[in-house]
C-alpha cells in the first residue's frame, strides 16, 4: 500500500435519509414520510456500522486509534430525528472511534424543524456547528424549489441556534434558479447579513435528472437564467460577502475568519474519511466504497453488528497514486489558495509541475490558472471555468 494511503482517518460522515418532502431539484439518497418507528430502527443500525468500522480501524491502524476530528451529520433532514437519537451518535462515535477536544460536529437542518428542546440536546451531547438551507428567501423561488420552510423559519432557527449555543452557523443559498434576479440575490444577501451567520455556502443550481425541476426547465426552457446572469449572480453573492468581512476560501464557500468548514477541507485536501448510512461514501486506504442506497437493505444488513463494516458498500474506485494525484489537484484547485507545491511533494515525494508539466502550461496559457513560487490557483477566470480546469485531471 503506498505511504500516502497509510495515514489516520479523522473525519465521518453520517447520511440521515429522511425528510418531510422531497425538494423539486433534490436527487440526494432521501425518503420522505417515514415512520418514528423505521427512523428509531435506522439510529440503531448507524450505531452497529459504527462499531464494526471501528473494530476494523483498530485491527488495521492497532489500538488508540486517532479520534475525529470532523463529523458532519448531513441528509435528508437529520433533525427530523429527535435530540435524543441524534446524540445517540455522537455517543456511538465518542465510544467507538474518540472525538478529539476541538472536534468540529456540524448538524445539518432545515428551517422549521429544530425546536428549543432538540437544539439544546444536541448541543449538549457536543454538537457545535449547524448549517442550516435556507437557498432564497423569496417565496415563489421557495415554492418553485419544493422547500418547506419561509425566510421567517430560518430566522427563528437562527435565533434558536444561537440560544442553544452552537458555536458556528451556516447557511447555504443557491444562484442561477429559474426566475431567479440580481435584486433576488441582494434581497437574499441583505437578509443573510442581518443574521448572526458565520459561513455562507452558495451554490450554483444543478439540474439533475429525473427531478420534477429538470422536467418543468425542459418544458419552459426560458426559465432558467443564462449563464452570463448566472455568472452574475454568482459574482454578486461572492463580492458583497467579502466587502462584509467574510474570507472566499472554497468557490462556492465563504466565512468569518475562524469558522471555515473543516469537515469540507478534508473532503478538498483528498484525505481518508468515513461514511455511515444509507448512500454514504467512505474514502478509506486508497479504496472509495458507496453503501447501498435502498433504506429496506441498509436496516436489514446492519440488524446486528457485523464482522464486515463494508457490509453494505460497494467498491465505486481503487486509487493507485496517479489517481490520487490527480483527486489533489481537482479538489485542491476547488481551494482559493489552490494547491501548495510543499504539500504535494510531501505526500506523493513528487513536485506536481514535474507530474503535470504539460495540464499546468496549458491551462496557465488560457488564463485559468495563477502561480507563484508555492501556490496554484484558479485565476478569476478559471472560477468561471473551473470545470474545464478539472477536466483537466480526470
């Protein structure tokens, strides 16, 4: 196994698949109108995947392995399980695998289901971030995206949040939605500015097929703003979060000084993580495993511990260290400060212009990418096309 696959895994993520209704452009692994009962059974079938990945981690890394450092429990609508359940696994995770002091425990929820009572529970059992959808704060844009909550929701999840004393809060918006205008952005952008949010995630709209949203943009093909207003949008939301204080570290991520996502970063820095649930994804010793996305057979495979922790998942890629090279550098350049040349060569003993001398002077010559004697970079034209630069190293 090649040295850069060896090192200690600090990161897990944990699928939730419920939600109270599916969102028109969500294609995520979901099953909205579950039963208190089936979300119960599923609490305790993370709890049993928890445990057999762990027991595997000590057979492979030996005794005391590193503890988290990041965990993001994301969905679906984590919190439409109760506080109870969700501190069930921090403590699974606490158990099992550790959590270092500083751990980063981000809860991920939707506006209009967190209550005061739910919030203070898993703030008390060590939850510290929350990030919480809130996409446009105009209600036809909110309608026209399925989702169920007002601008109104979001504020008094804020606010609860806050009393709760969760450390760090974001919030995630979207650009380039049907209908979507310049003053829609600034309406959405002022009201997220009079809010106490730390990070701000903003994404361009994906239509994904098979979605109610794909289906209506195909009918009405003038719906959807072309990509010179999407870019627009796009720029807006970026510049007036900076001109605010907020540090532009990721393309589509921003925050205050202090509150960048370092569940994110692992995922940007290509490093080992874990994945728990139905859907979840684990990067773990050069090997990316997917787990089943059918809810019936996740329930089924994890009724008891197993002595498999891939008991579920599915091998989707085996990483040699080209591969691996190349992950670095098309998630690296997702990073403002890009990729550092001191880093590459410590983990691969290999400088990347010597690996990728002919991708760099291309892309360079087109004006996408930006260098100095440590850094590349996407240049303010390469965040534009920044998927043509990934293409670049697939």
């Amino acid at each position: 196994m090649p040295d850069q696959f060896k090192k200690a895994v600090s990161a897990a993520y944990i699928h939730i698949p419920f939600c109270v209704r599916k969102c028109t452009y969500c294609d995520f692994c979901s099953y909205p109108g579950q039963t208190a009962a089936t979300i119960d059974i599923y609490s305790k079938a993370l709890a049993n995947e928890i445990i057999a990945a762990a027991h595997w981690a000590e057979s492979t890394n030996g005794p005391g392995c590193r503890p988290l450092d990041s965990v993001f429990v994301g969905g679906g609508t984590p919190t439409l399980m109760s506080g109870q359940q969700l501190s069930g696994i921090l403590h699974a995770l606490a158990q099992n695998f550790g959590l270092s002091d500083s751990c980063e425990i981000t809860l991920e929820a939707n506006p209009g289901t967190v209550t005061a009572d739910s919030l203070s529970q898993c703030r008390a059992a060590g939850f510290n971030r929350i990030s919480l959808g809130l996409q446009a704060v105009q209600p036809r844009l909110l309608n026209l995206l399925g989702r169920i909550h007002s601008c109104e929701d979001f504020d008094r999840s804020v606010r609860l949040a806050t009393d709760a004393g969760f450390q760090s809060i974001n919030a995630d918006i979207m650009v380039g939605l049907p209908g979507q205008t310049l003053a829609d952005i600034d309406e959405t952008v002022d009201f997220l500015l009079r809010q106490p949010v730390d990070h701000v995630s903003f994404y361009s709209l994906i239509l994904e097929d098979g979605t109610p949203l794909k289906a209506r943009c195909e009918l009405e093909p003038g719906l959807l703003p072309d990509e010179e207003a999407e870019r627009a949008q796009y720029h807006r939301v970026r510049q007036r979060l900076i001109h605010a204080g907020f540090n532009h570290y990721e393309i589509s991520n921003a925050a205050r000084r202090g509150h960048e996502c370092r569940h994110n970063l692992v995922y940007w820095h290509a490093l080992g993580y874990y994945g728990f649930g139905t859907a979840a994804h684990s990067c773990l010793q050069g090997i990316r495993r997917g787990n089943a996305e059918s809810l019936e057979s996740y329930l089924s495979t994890w009724r008891s511990v197993q002595a498999d922790p891939f008991a579920a998942a599915t091998i989707l890629e085996e990483l040699d260290t080209l591969a691996e090279m190349k992950e670095v550098m098309m998630l690296g350049l997702r990073l403002i400060s890009g990729v550092r040349d001191a880093d590459f060569y410590s983990r691969f003993g290999q400088h990347f212009f010597d690996v990728f001398p002919d991708e760099i002077n291309r892309l360079t010559a087109r004006g996408l990418l930006t260098s100095d004697s440590e850094h590349i970079r996407l240049s303010e034209l390469g965040l534009d096309l920044a998927n043509q630069v990934f293409m670049e190293f697939v």
